[in-house]
C-alpha cells in the first residue's frame, strides 16, 4: 500500500513538473515573439500634390544705376541734396564754380542723369573735380534685379518669366514675388552653374541693393497623384504594412518633391508604407505599426 503511494505521488510530481515546463516554454515563445516585433511608422498613400523646389541665395542689385559726373572743371560749393533723397531727372544735386583760368567765376549745377534715390556722395563741399571725376551715384530701386546662380543639374527647370519668390532674414514673413528676366547662356565651367535675374517690383523700396535674399525656385509640381512621405521611398522600394506583416514592394518613383514622392505604379492608394524604422527591414517581419498623422 505504501509502495502504491509513493507511486502516485511521484506520477503527480512528474505530472506537475510537465505542466510547468510546457507552460514556461509557451509563456518563452510569447514573450520572444513579442520582444521580436518591431514598431515602426506608417502612413497610407493618398492622392494628392508634389511639389519641388530649390532654394538660392541671391543678391538684389538696382534696376538703373547712374554715376554723376559734373560737365566742366570747377569747386564744389554746395552740395544741395542729402544722400537717400529722391531725385528726378535733371534735378541740381550740386553747385560748382568754374576756376578756370580765362573763364569768369561762375556758379554752374551738377544735375542727376536718372530718376532715383542719391544714393552716395562721393566729395565734399571745397573739392576740386574734373569731367572725369564721379561725384555721386543715383539708383533707381523702385525695381530691382535680384542675381542668383543655378546649378548646370537644374537648368532646364528655369525658363524666362517663371514665378520665383524672394524672402529676406529680416522680413522672413513677408515675401516678394518675382518673374525670371535674363538666363545666362553659357555655364560657367568653374561652379558649373548659370547667372540667372529675376525682376521684382518694390514700391515700398524694402528691398535695398547689395541686400542678400533666399530665392526660391519652383522645379516641378504634379497634382492629384499618388503620394507617399519622401522619407518612405527607399532607392526604388518601399515596405507595406498588411495584417502587421511587413512587405518589400518595388516601386516606380515619379517627381520627387521637398516633402512627397509621387508612386507610379506599385503602391495603391490606401496601401500603408512604413516611414520610420524601414532600415531594419528586409520583408516578412511582424510589426507593431504605428500609424502617422496626415501629410
């Protein structure tokens, strides 16, 4: 009877022992399978707009620059206008005697060639000019040209009188919209880049010339196409997420823009693409996805 109980409480033991190892082994299984599945950030394709654009610096110059010269020998006596004054054309800016040997003392104007602001004297009231001596300098701003360069890569997606906005550091929030004016016709070999102005109307005189400014370029823009984030392209694949099961899809990738891609063929709208954490990819993984707010 005693050799019977032993029996049953070994058979018990062993029972329970089983029991234990099968469930440790099952809860290992899980907890492996969890710690395995990676989370990562996805987000559908939609229909939407790409849009492509470069950014330059660029330098704004007067749309007419006049150098002043005084039509005979003579003195300064009076300097008439104050610089960063407006002048029309033919305004006396100042008065010059003429010391001329054989010649009267007479008092005689220096006179602005152009409409414009006076935008440096260059002499003082006493000083002594010639024909050939620059006496001040007349810009006409109203206007201006804003020069910029752009890389040999993208000269085809600048063409005359394409819309380029113009924005200053100072002034970020209030941008200036301009037309392309004058392509370089040649590159020049040592940037590989070509000279490129743009006219910009500034009746309010904000932008000042010899000022730097962020000129930025449209290179391209196609609406209501498929679109994924940019940072989901791969090369030319992507990873779908279906049923938390990731997929590496090949794609064909159309216009590239700053923040979008657009997919011809591979990826149907809805599909979700996985945009953060694809590096750890290879197709097949379980992953706990999460899902990104909207473009």
């Amino acid at each position: 009877m005693r050799k019977l109980l032993i029996a049953g409480i070994i058979i018990v033991v062993l029972i329970i022992a089983i029991l234990l190892r099968v469930s440790a082994s099952q809860r290992g299984k899980a907890t492996e399978e969890f710690v395995q599945r990676i989370s990562v950030e996805v987000m559908p394709a939609s229909r939407g707009t790409v849009k492509s654009t470069c950014e330059v610096l660029g330098t704004v110059i007067a749309d007419k620059t006049a150098q002043v010269f005084p039509e005979t020998m003579g003195r300064i006596t009076k300097i008439l206008v104050k610089e960063g004054a407006y002048v029309t054309k033919d305004n006396n800016i100042m008065a010059i005697r003429n010391e001329t040997i054989g010649f009267e003392y007479e008092e005689g104007f220096i006179r602005s060639p152009i409409s414009g602001n006076l935008a440096k004297i260059m002499v003082d009231v006493g000083s002594m000019v010639t024909p050939q001596t620059p006496v001040a300098v007349v810009m006409d701003y109203a206007k201006v040209n804003v020069q910029f360069n752009m890389a040999e890569t993208n000269m085809g997606c600048v063409n005359k009188n394409d819309k380029v906005v113009v924005v200053i550091d100072a002034m970020p929030d209030q941008p200036f919209t301009g037309n392309v004016s004058e392509i370089t016709p040649v590159v020049d070999p040592m940037t590989r880049t070509l000279g490129v102005k743009a006219s910009v109307y500034n009746a309010k005189k904000i932008l000042r010339p010899g000022m730097t400014t962020r000129v930025t370029i449209n290179l391209g823009e196609k609406k209501d196409v498929v679109v994924i984030p940019r940072d989901a392209l791969l090369d030319s694949h992507v990873f779908v997420v279906a049923d938390s099961t990731t997929e590496r899809r090949d794609v064909v990738p159309g216009l590239i823009g700053d923040k979008n891609a657009e997919i011809i063929s591979g990826i149907k709208e809805g599909e979700r693409v996985v945009v953060v954490g694809q590096q750890r990819l290879a197709g097949g993984e379980k992953v706990n996805p999460v899902l990104r707010s909207e473009l």
